[in-house]
C-alpha cells in the first residue's frame, strides 16, 4: 500500500505530520513537519516509509474532515522560504504542443514553431536508456517559497496580470542531503498557474508568465511514481461547473522520462546546496485557456487524481495595484 504523508496545522498553530495509506490515517509519533523527517530519513539511510514504520504512528485521522477545517496545509515548506525554489518543466507530455503552437504559430514567419521544435526533441530524445543523458526539455522558474500556497489558498493575480490560469500536474517534491545529493521524497497534485495571455503574446516572455504563485494538493504520495495518472480539471464559478476536462500524466502519458527532467534541472550546482528544497513541476497538456476560457477573480480551481485521495482547490483573487518604487543611493 503506498504511503501519503500529510502536513497538519491545528488552530492553535501546532504541527504534526499524517500518515496514510489506503483509507487509514495516524499521526506519525513526533514529528512535526516533512522536510524534518525527510533530513532524519536520509541522516539513517533510510527510505520515508521505513522510518515512518519505524517511528510509529498514533491517534486516527479524518483526512477529509481536516481538509474540509482547513489544517491540512501544503505537504514541504521551509522555515527560511529563500530555500525553497519553483521551477518547472514544459513541453513534457505527449499532446502538450498542440495548445502551445497554437499560442505561438501566429507569431512564427512560417514552418515549425520554437515550441513544436522542442516537443519532438522530446519525444525523440526525451527518455534516454538507464544512465544515459537525454534531451534537455523546456525549464522555467517560478520563485521561492513566498510563491508556494497550499490546499484551500488563494491564488493571487498581480495586477498587471493578463490572466491567471489553471496547470494541473504533478510536481516532484525534494530535499537536498548534506553531501549535495538530492533526494526526491515523493509527488503531490499540483496547479502550476501561469499568465497565459502574457505568455501568447510573445514566447520569450515565457519567464514573466511563470513568474507567479503555485499551489500544491495536500498530500505527498511516497515511493515509486505512478506510470499512469489520469485526473479531471474544472473550473467552478458561481457554484456551476463552467469548464471540465480530463488530464492524463505519469510517465507513459510524458515525452520525457521523470529522471531526464529531474538530471537537467540538478545538473547545475546552484540546485544541489545542502538543506534546499525544491518543488519542481512536470508539465500538463490540458488548459482551459486552451479552449478559450478566461478566468475571473473568484472561480475555484478544482483537481483531483488518483492515486491521491484529497482534491486541491484554490480560490482565484486579484491583488491591488502595488507602487514600484526604485531608490537611487
């Protein structure tokens, strides 16, 4: 039975870790917070669910009530957020161009576009033999852990943002060990949320679409990742359903193998520090904006896919006009 560990906020700011498999929920005996019991994981040499067996676990939970009572709060975090880095992966599943050269081709004199050049790189280079270094796929950077926002939060449009729009994926979840190893703890559900109108207007502005908030579902699903994922989408405003959609991930459902994303986003030193976490995307194929919607400040976001048992939802606000002021010394 894989193993879901779950990060728990009491109302009185305690915080304990939840383990679950199937539909059995505990506490795992003292500890407090994932990224604490990942260090002492790799500290023993051991994998996280065998020092959760071994720890032990005690009381029983009702994941979905404390969902619903909003203490179930993102599955990593870190007390000094400036070590914790978003990044992501696009381009990465089978079927993820065709919204992406429609974005673009308008934009291209003629022939294949920049982003469909990439996928087929992808496709044929994207899942090397064991050992072997494939094609590097698309990379982006999202921010810190000030951009991370949890199951029930709010995803924030600046305001001089075009659009805010849903990404539902997977996201690797990962620590880096005190000999710069990293070590990847699991995956969660995820919404990536990125300015897609930015984004059409001019691939090279890529950078400044992503650079926006994330959200990740509550729980951390430990062990080997699943090879076939397939979840639902939707978009839910005024208490109605206006988009729906299936989504498809997991390797088999990817042009790129998670271990040929995870070694061209590692490979450079900066993402190896000792300490550091990192939440890094995998890619999706499916957008509302694809199929012509557009968003507005309070719909909910909704995704949800087994093998994860809880659904992330987020609410969309915008925030007000913030002065930018540079100072000359």
């Amino acid at each position: 039975m894989a193993l879901r560990l779950v990060q728990y906020r009491g109302k009185d700011g305690a915080r304990r870790v939840i383990a679950a498999r199937e539909d059995e929920a505990s506490f795992v005996a003292g500890a407090t917070d994932i990224r604490s019991l990942a260090a002492r994981a790799i500290a023993d040499g051991l994998g996280l669910a065998e020092l959760v067996d071994r720890i032990g676990l005690e009381g029983s939970v009702d994941l979905e009530a404390e969902l619903a009572a909003g203490t179930l709060i993102a599955p990593i975090d870190h007390d000094d957020p400036a070590h914790l880095t978003l990044t992501g992966t696009g381009l990465t599943h089978l079927g993820s161009a065709e919204g992406r050269d429609r974005m673009h081709r308008q934009a291209a004199a003629e022939g294949q576009t920049d982003s469909m050049r990439m996928f087929l790189e992808g496709v044929a280079g994207g899942k090397p033999a064991p050992g072997a270094v494939g094609q590097q796929p698309e990379w982006f950077y999202k921010g810190d852990g000030t951009m991370l926002v949890g199951p029930g939060g709010m995803l924030d449009m600046p305001a001089f943002a075009q659009d805010g729009g849903e990404e539902p994926e997977l996201a690797g979840l990962y620590l880096v060990g005190p000999d710069g190893t990293p070590h990847r703890l699991g995956l969660c559900l995820a919404n990536e949320y990125s300015d897609h109108v930015t984004e059409r207007h001019n691939y090279l502005w890529l950078a400044h679409s992503k650079l926006r908030q994330a959200a990740l579902g509550p729980e951390l699903l430990v062990g080997d990742p699943p090879e076939d994922v397939r979840g639902s989408s939707r978009i839910v405003r005024d208490g109605a359903i206006l988009w729906e959609k299936p989504f498809l991930t997991g390797e088999a459902n990817m042009s790129h193998s998670l271990a040929n994303l995870e070694h061209h986003h590692f490979k450079y030193p900066l993402f190896r520090r000792p300490g550091d976490v990192h939440v890094h995307f995998f890619g999706t194929a499916t957008l509302s904006f694809a199929d012509g919607i557009r968003t507005e400040p309070g719909d909910i976001f909704e995704i949800e896919a087994p093998p994860f048992r809880l659904p992330l939802r987020n609410l969309l606000a915008r925030r007000p006009e913030e002065a930018v002021t540079v100072r000359k010394l």
